[in-house]
C-alpha cells in the first residue's frame, strides 16, 4: 500500500497534468474558431471551381485534352498522398488517417496495382512505416511552418504534378480529414491527379442546351485551371487538418481534464483513509502504552 507521502506525490503530479491539458484545451478552443472559418470558406470556392471544370471538360475531346485530365491511360501505379499533423494530443486523429490510407493501400496491392506514398506531415509516417516501409516514397515537411497555407500547397501540388509528368505514378488519390465538428472528423480519400472529370451535371455548370463561346479556347483554360484545382485540393486538405487538428485536440484533452480530476477525487479518498487509518492506529497505540502504565 502507498505511503501518505507517495499519495500527495501523485495527487500533485496529477494536478499538475490535469492544469496543462486545462491549458492545452483553453489554446485549442480559441485556434479553432478561425481554421473552422478557415477550412469552410474554402469550400464553396472548390465546388465552383469543380462546376467550372465540370463544364469545361465536357467539351474537351479525348485526343485534345491535357494530361492532367486524360491521365496516361494506365491505373497500375497509385501515389497515396496522406495528410496528417505535425503535432500530437490530438485523439485518434491520426490513427483514423493512417487507418483509411492502410486499407486503401491493401484494396489496391489486392488488386495488382503498385501502391506509393507521399507523406504529408510527421505523425502519419511512423505507423505507414511499420507495414509499408518499401513503399515510403517522396515526404513533404510543415514542421517547420506554424500554419502550412497556400505557399505550401502550392509547393506541394508542383511536386506532385511535376512527378506526374516525369512518369512517377498513373492515379494519385488524396487522403485527409474532412472537418464536420469537434467531435468528428471523417477520414477522406478522393483522386487528386488525373483530374476526375465529374460525371452528369455539376450545380453551377451550364446547362446542356447553352452555347457558351470561350477565349481563349477549352484547352488553354484547362491548362490553366487544371494545375491550379490540383493546388486548390491540396490546400483545402491542409485547411481541413488544421481544423481537424484543433478540434480533435480539444476534444481530447477535455476528456484529459476530467479523468485527471476523476484519479485526483480517487486518491484524494485513497489519501484520506491512509492518513485516518493511521491515525487511529497512533491513538490505540497511545491508548494501549496508556493502560500499560
């Protein structure tokens, strides 16, 4: 059985965890309103420019239109690009990325296909190591940045279109967190590269009946645009882990605060029966040197 001393020892040492997760939880909450502002005002541009695309690739022809939308017509080499966080104390976070980026990995490989990763951020490539360390490939560091923003995705999506065109990979698909609340970010995978030409009618594309005339023509636009919504994915997914993050941290350590202040309420009562059964003990020891007299 602890000794009194051992007791106050770790009730301190838990009060001490308990203030620090209290804090941590404190800074999460207050970053979290802006990359949730950040990360969902992102959005409605991604979807116009998919409706504009959408469009436009539709009146592109096969033989005309750019690589980054034709693709090279294989599927055998996949690039996995998962984003995680460069920081930890954030719940299953991680684990959840890492967790759908593995069983895509598997489905392909099931499928004969060779498998690639491009590691986004450092807390997702130890546990891909462990199963797929031959299959690590090209890692992009963002601990060096305190927010990774648009300059690093753009840096990111230069690397990945440039791999693309020196023949590195076929398909790369795109693996991130997709911010819905605190409580809840769900993991996401979608192409990347080629472009995924979207199918039947996208909201905010023109209808099939309107004439529309572009200058310059269909494919200067897209090879324009195609570039610049590979960059736009990109970044979105670093708006929606960095949401993700924050709010997964505070969630976590919320549930920190209150089991730190469950184990202090459980040795506290712990600490109290200790110190009250060895005062009584002293007092029928006094009792009994009494009598003995």
């Amino acid at each position: 059985m602890a000794s009194l001393k051992e007791l106050k020892g770790r009730i301190n040492s838990v009060k001490s965890t308990q203030k620090i997760t209290k804090a941590k939880q404190m800074v999460a909450a207050a970053k979290l309103r802006k990359a949730q502002a950040a990360a969902e005002a992102a959005r409605p541009y991604a979807e116009r420019l998919s409706a504009v695309m959408a469009s436009l690739a539709g009146k592109v022809s096969g033989d005309s239109a750019p690589k980054l939308l034709a693709g090279t017509g294989s599927s055998q080499r996949h690039l996995l690009v998962v984003v995680n966080t460069d920081k930890g104390l954030c719940g299953g976070l991680n684990a959840n990325i890492v967790k759908a980026a593995k069983a895509k990995a598997r489905a392909l490989i099931a499928e004969g296909k060779d498998v690639e990763f491009y590691l986004v951020g450092k807390k997702g490539r130890a546990p891909i190591k462990r199963d797929f360390a031959e299959q690590i490939g090209p890692q992009f560091d963002t601990s060096t940045v305190r927010t990774p923003g648009f300059e690093e995705a753009e840096a990111i999506a230069d690397e990945l279109i440039a791999l693309f065109e020196s023949g590195k990979f076929d398909i790369a698909h795109l693996i991130y967190p997709t911010f819905q609340s605190a409580l809840v970010q769900n993991p996401t995978i979608q192409q990347l590269i080629p472009v995924p030409a979207p199918e039947g009618k996208v909201e905010g594309s023109t209808g099939g009946d309107a004439v529309v005339e572009y200058e310059p023509d269909e494919e200067a636009i897209l090879e324009e645009l195609l570039p610049r919504y590979v960059k736009t994915q990109v970044f979105g997914a670093l708006l929606e882990i960095a949401a993700s993050e924050q709010g997964a941290s505070m969630t976590a350590m919320d549930n920190a605060t209150r089991n730190a202040g469950d184990l202090i309420n459980k040795l506290t009562i712990q600490y109290n029966r200790s110190r009250q059964a060895a005062i009584t003990t002293e007092l029928i020891e006094i009792i009994a040197g009494a009598e003995a007299l």
